[in-house]
C-alpha cells in the first residue's frame, strides 16, 4: 500500500471518477478506472462488479475473466454475492473458505477462497472484491471505501440495467410460441416479421423462395420451415446449384442409372429422391442454366422424373424451397432465368432481412456463435460486444460467425478466456494489412470511424460537442467511441 497521503489523495480521486460516471448515459472507460481504483484503495488482489436484474440474469461481469466468470455464476443462487444482494449489506469475512456462512459453497472451496468483501450495488447487483496482498481481513478503512464505490456506482448500474431490460425485449416471442425456430438467432421486429410469414409457408405446403443477401441466413429460415411443418418427420435435402458443375447438377438434381455417365460407376440417387416425403432446399437457385431450369419446371409440374438413363419416371412427394441472393425479376427480363419456373417456385416468398435492417441481433448471435465453440470456454467482453454492436456487417451472420471463430483462434493463442475486440478486429488498429494486402472492406470502414471521432474529439469542448458535430446522438456516440478505445473527453 502507498502512504496515508497517496492513499487519502486515491480516494479523493474515486470519489471524483464516480461523480463523473454518474453523468454519463452509457458505459465507458471510468467503470473500469473505477473498479481498479477500489481495488488498489482495498489492496485486494482483484475485483469485479456484478449486475444482475431478477427475472433477467446475470447481466454484465466487469473486471473478470471467464473462470471467475464461472465461479461468479455459481454464486448468483447461493453463496456471497448472493447474500449481499438478497440482504442489501455488506458482506466481509476474513476467511469465506471456513465462514460457516458460506464454506458449504463448493465454487469457494474450490476457489479456496480467503478475505471478501461484497457491497450490494443498486437494485441487482454487487461490487466484489476477493484476496488481500497484505495478510488478514479488509479492515473498516477498506469496508468503508467498498461501500462508498457502490453507493456511487448504484445509480449508473440501475440505468445500465434497464437499458438492458429494454434491449432484451423479444419481438420474435410471440411467433415463437407457434414456430420455436432455435436455429434462427435473434429478437429484433425485423427478424419477427420475417419468422411470422416463414410460420405461414410452414402450416402450408406450397413452394417458397427465400430472398435476401448473402450471408444473410436463409438456410435457416428453410431448415426453421422443413422443422414447423407437417414435413419435419422426412428428409431435410440441400443443393447448392452454385456449387455443382453444370454437366452435374442433372444427375445431383435426377440421380443416375449406372453408367448414364462417365462418373455413374453405380446407381446415383438424386436430391429429388432423396427428399422423397421432406423438403428439397436448393440453394443459389438463381444459378441453375436455363436447360436444367426447364427439366426442374418439369418435375414441380408433374411432381415425376426421370433419372439419368432411366426408362421409367419416378413419382415422389417433395416440397421445394429455394433460396437467391440475386434479383430473378431482373434475370427473367434478361431471360436468364424462366419466367414460368419463377412464378412456380415464388408461390410464396420471404425476404430474410439483412444485418443491416435487423443491428440488434449481432450481439446474440455473436454470443450464440461463442456458445458453440468447443473447447475451453470463452466470453465476450462489454467492449467486444460494444465493437461488434457498432461495427458494420455487409457479409452478415456468415460474417459475424467467421469474426467470432477467428476472434477465438486469436483469444486462445494469448491463452485468455476473455474475447477483447483486438481479438475481433486484428487490423484495425490503423496499422497497415499484414504482407502488404489489401484491408478488407470491415477494416477500413472501422478506421474510417475511428478518425473521424478523433478528429471531431479533437475540434471539440466536450464529448457531447463532438457527438453533435458528427450528427450522432450521445448514446451512439459513446458506443463508437467505447467500441475503438478511444478517450471520449477533449485534451
């Protein structure tokens, strides 16, 4: 610990970052500031701030990594955060390991934990510091200090936590009672309005065409509709007409009688067949050339096909849904694609809405992509979800789930279990691309951003100066700023 003085001069500069924080709308860097003061203040070995909402879960974690993340979890229902929120005190104990209060708790034993002291924050939630590196319990002074942070913080966490509430709300609640969709990710109206008339195609029986960008997730949308609908029990087949060499895709398409071709050594079953009693998914539809078009209108028409070098037609039952990135009204005017064919498949179409119509989902699906990695568990920080918030996403959910597994590649390289956004974003710190290459299209719009707010910081008197002048409301502002790591207030 420093001297009485440095010590009384630390506290005077807490209370100061706390009268600071509680004007401020959004997160920003002095929580951190913060919670590391209290902690030096303290001479505790670490510290994290808990915020918790009933009904809701634990919120953020602030000052931890993803064990103690863990741990911390474990403790929500029963052990020291626990009592502190349930009984709006206090809790410090020189030893939780042999505390009778809480020595039954087996992430405390585990953890073989020592001195805690744990100051209910706000409504739902607790400042906790765990570890002294002085020996002994925290003493009054430190308690003291605990407890002033929090009373601080209170306030600014309640509004943290509402804000959440309001970005948890669920659009897709409602429709999702009827059509569960687990494989499509999301809460936003946009994605709501999308899923209510996938419900639709999915209590009919009719073709559908799926439309949007790419990347954009309508293979989940035609797996969420094959799932909901009286089909769920048959096959789920996919083609991708992109992918398949033309010369190919009949026999993909039809099946093959041994030796139609050079390549049929044996009897090839198609997609068709395949889907027999399901659903046939063909992917990139707008790819198919205009003959395989007219063998395929064939089938929708007469529900009967011939496999290559087959004498008889085959009959089967199979519900087709197809899916394009490209505009087939425009490839029918220019006669690339059958008009007949277009309106047999369009029975129904659903346009999937892009990232862009849809923001406030790239940080669960962020986080749904994080929960399936395998391996030793990772988390997302505040900053990393403020980053992938504010970032654009022109190759949408294909490009988040690539950022995510790249961003995880980076994490554990660094042997952390926190995702920070130098992990998200490697380049985009301003330096040039590795070898020499070109910047991807992401990267340089986020340096772009980032000069942009340092020039307008720059210029300015104040954050809320800045924001204005770069026609941004203070809540986004802030958001960007968090999102780059860059100092909000003018030098």
């Amino acid at each position: 610990m420093t001297s009485e003085t440095d010590a009384l001069a630390a506290e005077r500069d807490l209370y100061k970052r706390l009268i600071e924080l509680g004007g401020h709308d959004e997160l920003d860097p002095l929580l951190d500031e913060a919670l590391a003061l209290v902690v030096e203040l303290t001479g505790a070995e670490r510290g994290v701030i808990v915020v918790r909402e009933p009904g809701l879960g634990a919120l953020h974690f602030f000052g931890c990594d993803a064990q103690d993340r863990k741990r911390l979890e474990g403790e929500l229902s029963s052990g020291i955060v626990a009592e502190a929120i349930a009984s709006r005190e206090t809790v410090s104990t020189a030893s939780a390991r042999t505390d009778p209060r809480f020595s039954g708790n087996k992430s405390v034993q585990a953890a073989r934990i020592e001195a805690v002291v744990c100051a209910p924050v706000g409504r739902g939630g607790a400042l906790y510091l765990a570890g002294r590196r002085a020996p002994g319990p925290f003493g009054e002074r430190e308690v003291r200090v605990v407890e002033t942070c929090a009373k601080g913080l209170g306030p600014f966490l309640d509004r943290l936590a509402a804000q959440a509430r309001r970005e948890s709300r669920d659009a897709t609640a409602e429709v999702r009672a009827r059509m569960p969709a687990p494989g499509v990710i999301g809460r936003s109206p946009a994605l709501a309005r999308a899923l209510s008339l996938a419900h639709v195609a999915a209590s009919s029986d009719v073709a559908v065409l799926l439309l949007g960008e790419t990347g954009s997730g309508k293979g989940a949308f035609a797996r969420a509709i094959h799932d909901a609908s009286a089909r769920a029990r048959g096959p789920f087949a996919l083609l991708n007409c992109a992918a398949i060499p033309e010369a190919l895709v009949e026999s993909e398409l039809f099946g093959a009688e041994k030796g139609a071709h050079s390549t049929a050594t044996r009897k090839i079953a198609g997609k068709i067949a395949a889907a027999h009693g399901g659903t046939l998914f063909l992917d990139e539809m707008a790819e198919l050339k205009l003959e395989s078009q007219a063998k395929l209108l064939g089938f929708l028409q007469s529900k009967r096909f011939h496999a290559l070098g087959a004498t008889e037609p085959t009959e089967v039952d199979v519900r087709v849904v197809a899916a394009t990135n490209a505009d087939l009204s425009a490839r029918v005017r220019e006669k690339t694609f059958r008009e007949d064919l277009f309106y047999r498949l369009s029975v129904l179409a659903l346009r999937v809405p892009s990232i862009a119509e849809r923001r406030e989902d790239v940080v669960p699906l962020a986080e749904h992509f994080v929960s399936q990695l395998g391996g030793e568990p990772l988390v997302l920080s505040f900053a990393a979800r403020a980053a992938l918030a504010a970032a654009d996403w022109p190759g949408n959910v294909r490009e988040i789930e690539a950022a995510v597994q790249r961003s995880a590649a980076f994490a554990r390289a660094e042997r952390v279990g926190v995702i920070e956004p130098r992990h998200l974003f490697p380049d985009a710190s301003g330096g040039a691309a590795d070898d020499g290459e070109a910047a991807s299209y992401q990267e340089q719009t986020r340096r772009f951003q980032a000069k942009l707010l340092r020039e307008a910081i720059a210029r300015a008197r104040s954050a809320t100066e800045a924001a204005r002048s770069l026609g941004l409301s203070r809540s986004r502002f802030y958001e960007l700023v968090r999102a780059h790591g860059i100092d909000p207030k003018p030098s």
